[in-house]
C-alpha cells in the first residue's frame, strides 16, 4: 500500500469472531491467509462461505482476508541491486494438484516460458508499476533490496495485480527461465551485488520454450512418501530433455537413488515451440519409474493449443 503497488483489496484481523463477522457479511469467495510463516499451508481459497469460516477457525492468527483475484496468473522475475532493477522472464505454474486445475494448491506442478498469450509490453509495465516501486520504497526505508525478487501476479480485468512476493527464485518456474538464459547468470547476479545493474547488457535469451513437469511422490502435498527407489531408464540425451534433482537422496548402495521429498524430480523439456518442448519434457518423464510416483499431464497443454 504504501508504495502504491496494485493488489487484492484486504482485510487484516487478530480476533477470530472479527474476522467471521466479517466473512459472514462479505460473502464467498474470499482468500483466507495466515498473517505469517505456515509452513506452505497458510493460504485457502474459499469458494463458500463454510470454507471461509472453517478456515479462519483452523489458521493461526493473525489472518488477512482478501479478495479473489481473478485472471491469468504470471510468475514474474526481476534481479535488483537496491536501486535499479532488470527483467529476468516470465512463466506460468501450474499450483493445482490435479489434472484441468482441480484439487489443492501445491508448491507447483509444472511451468512453461515464454507466456504466447501475455501482451508484449507486460515486462515493461510489471517493471513500472510492481518491481520498481517496491524497490524504490525499501530504497526510502533506508533497507535496499537487493537480490531477486519474485511477483507472483493475476492479470486481471483492471489491470495487473499482485498476489504475492518472494525474494527468492521460484519452484518450478526457475527451471524454464533460466533455460531460456542465453546469458551467464553469475555475471548477473554480480552485478545485482554490487550495484551495477544500470550499466550491465540486457539480459540475451535462447529463442524457442521450455516446459517443466514435476515428479510427484505418493501421497504429496499432505503427506508424502519418502524412501522410494527411483529408476531411472536409459532414454536418448538429446539437447532438450533432461531431468533435475529436487527430493532426492542416496538409498545407501552404491548407484541407488530414492525419494526425499514431496515433489521428487522435475522433468524439463525445450524445443522450437510449447508443444516440442512438452513433448521432450514427457519424454523425459516416462522414463522415470517411482512407486507411487505421479504427474500432472496437461502441464501447459493449453497454451500449446492442445
């Protein structure tokens, strides 16, 4: 609010029986959310008012409730070095744990870059109206950001809006964006430490789309099996398909891989367009054996047209 960035009108409450009035007299739906660390299970989506108030008895207080934003969502990356900041992509997640974006919000199931549909003066404006008045206010606080900072965003039908930040890079979507990174990123990253973002190249970017599909173990996101032997099958190491480690560990023999984690293994897939780079991410995927191993298989199906 304070450095006039655009978001979800809001409401922030310590009292439980302030909070369900107000629920009661706003209606559904309303995002339900946990003013602090949760553990990544402090945010409901309430499509009823009985899942609204049932949420503010079962999450820890202090709570916000805001309104549901309602658009496209875009995850937007920015490096700053305290004053000036540079785009560094876009992509979209997919956070719905099922197949046509059903189910509970997860940590992410798979992503894409480029954005086909985004307008193209979308980095430019995200730029002037998120990323640089965020910096510029922390800049006045006298506590300069420097670092990357990540704009989850809804684009609405009035206009961009924020939904969350994060000053870290995100999961699954790094993944896709620095694929398509022709340029080093270490040099980049440097430049954002030291203050030297205003004189540093733009950022040079492979052409083509990269897609990423997340290996899921059983069970995730309540409660995730750990300790699963993964095999992985020998499959042709053609440029485009490969797999990165998330939860993983050693089972203890020499060469044995198992599970550690919710979300186990990203398959990433890049090609000449949406579609080549999900065919090359699913072929990577297959090759894949988990027991209870799962994953989604519409992982940017709709931009591609499919």
């Amino acid at each position: 609010d304070a450095a006039g960035i655009p978001t979800a009108r809001w409401e922030r409450f310590d009292d439980r029986d302030a909070a369900r009035e107000f629920v009661t007299r706003r209606g559904a739906p309303v995002v339900v959310k946990a003013d602090g660390l949760a553990g990544g299970k402090g945010v409901v989506v309430a499509e009823t008012e009985a899942e609204a108030l049932a949420a503010v008895d079962a999450l820890a207080l202090p709570l916000v409730i805001e309104e549901v934003l309602a658009g496209e969502e875009v995850s937007f990356f920015a490096l700053c070095d305290g004053t000036d900041a540079i785009p560094l992509g876009a992509a979209q997640d997919h956070k719905r744990l099922g197949t046509r974006d059903t189910g509970p919000n997860t940590g992410g199931m798979g992503a894409y870059a480029p954005l086909p549909w985004a307008p193209a003066s979308l980095p430019g404006e995200v730029l002037d109206t998120v990323i640089q008045p965020a910096i510029d206010v922390l800049r006045r606080r006298g506590t300069p950001y420097r670092g990357l900072l990540y704009a989850g965003l809804s684009l609405t039908a009035a206009g961009v809006r924020v939904v969350e930040f994060n000053a870290r890079f995100g999961d699954p979507e790094t993944q896709v964006v620095l694929d398509r990174l022709a340029t080093p990123l270490a040099g980049l990253l440097r430049a954002a430490a030291a203050g030297g973002l205003a004189g540093a190249p733009p950022p040079r970017w492979r052409p083509g789309a990269a897609v990423t599909v997340v290996i899921a173990a059983e069970g995730y996101p309540e409660a995730p099996v750990k300790g699963d032997r993964i095999e992985i099958q020998e499959f042709t190491e053609r440029e485009g398909a490969y797999l990165l480690h998330a939860g993983t560990a050693s089972g203890g023999r020499e060469g044995t891989l198992v599970s550690a984690g919710g979300r186990v293994l990203n398959a990433v897939g890049t090609g000449e367009d949406l579609r080549a780079a999900r065919a090359a991410a699913y072929e990577a995927a297959a090759r894949v054996r988990m027991r209870g191993g799962w994953y989604r298989h519409d992982i940017a199906a709709r931009a591609a047209g499919l």
